[in-house]
C-alpha cells in the first residue's frame, strides 16, 4: 500500500508542478476540474496524502532509525 500511495503522490506532485509552471493540470485530460472522475483522481490523491501521513514513521526507514537531519 505504501508504494501505491507513493506512486499517487508522485502523480499528484507532478499535477502541482505543471499547473504551477504552464497552467495545466492533469485533471483536463477528464473533463476539467470540475468533472467527477477528476474529482475522484483529487480525492484520491488527497486520501494517499493522509495515509502517508498517518502511517510514513512506520514505512520511513530514515524516519525508523531516528536519523537526524541530513548534514551537507
């Protein structure tokens, strides 16, 4: 679940950078951002969010170890 939740961030991370940089989001391949299956892209997106919040310390190994920031 963690890779698949990744992945849809990813997606999700790139939609942001496109609308950022060219005005287009992936969500017009469907209608706009108003139509329901972008709506559903949207919701599902925002649901791997809140389960990579919940659960990343778990899935994290940087996180498990209790590392410290990285130094440069």
């Amino acid at each position: 679940m963690h890779k698949l939740t990744f992945v849809i961030l990813v997606i999700g991370g790139i939609n942001w950078l496109l609308l950022g940089l060219i005005g287009w989001e992936v969500g017009q391949l469907f209608g706009g951002s108003g139509a329901i299956v972008s709506k559903i892209i949207y919701i599902i997106i925002g649901l791997s969010a809140i389960y990579e919040l919940a659960t990343h310390k778990s899935n994290c190994k940087v996180c498990s170890v209790g590392a410290g920031p990285v130094e440069g």
